[in-house]
C-alpha cells in the first residue's frame, strides 16, 4: 500500500445516541466530520444544528457518557456561553455537538441529546 492510498483511508467511529424519546441509534461514521453532522446525517431526533455548526444556536446539545467525554477538548467560552443559555443547569458531559469532531476517542460512546 502506497502513502497515497493509505492517505484515503479514513477511520470510521460508531457510537451510540438516546433520542429525547428514548430510542436507541447506533451509528457509524467517518472521523473528520463534526457529530452534530453525524447525527444529522444518521436522522437523530432532537439535534437541528440551526446555525449550522457555527456554535450559537444551542439545538445540537448533547450529554456525552463515559469516559470519552473526559477525554474531548476543553469547553471553549463560546460554547460554554450557549450552553449556560440553553440550560438551566449544565451537567457533567453537556456539549454542543457541532463543537465536537468525530475521532477515534468517540469510538463506542453513549451520546443522549439533551432535552
């Protein structure tokens, strides 16, 4: 396998959403793209992303479980700006998903979209 040809490979993540209504999706997708387009893209129930990923609507506001959500980057201001305004109390794993890039550290997260 060339350098080239190993550059077109990408790493697929699948993870698994709880819907507002209780209802279980596992997904798959290709690293690279933010997870609010995953879950668009895979017709998850609760995540619109109005703004479009630009980070200042708040309708892609997930709870991400497990240890995955340890090991994402910091909150950045902005988001943490939205989400205060978004909820009354923020909980331990609360992001916007259009904050959040598919990588591999997502492998096998549990992601519930908040209410």
């Amino acid at each position: 396998m060339t350098s080239t040809s190993k550059q077109l490979i990408q790493e697929k993540v699948t993870l698994t959403f709880y819907e507002q209504t209780g209802i279980r999706k596992i997904v798959s997708g290709m690293a690279g793209i933010s997870l609010m387009e995953l879950a668009k893209a895979n017709d998850i129930a609760g995540i619109d992303g109005d703004c479009g990923g630009a980070c200042s609507c708040g309708t892609c506001c997930v709870i991400i479980e497990n240890s995955a959500a340890m090991n994402l980057e910091q909150v950045s201001d902005a988001e943490l700006g939205i989400l205060e305004f978004v909820s009354d109390d923020i909980v331990e794993g609360q992001r916007l998903a259009c904050q959040i890039d598919v990588t591999n550290i997502l492998e096998g997260a549990v992601i519930k979209v908040a209410t």
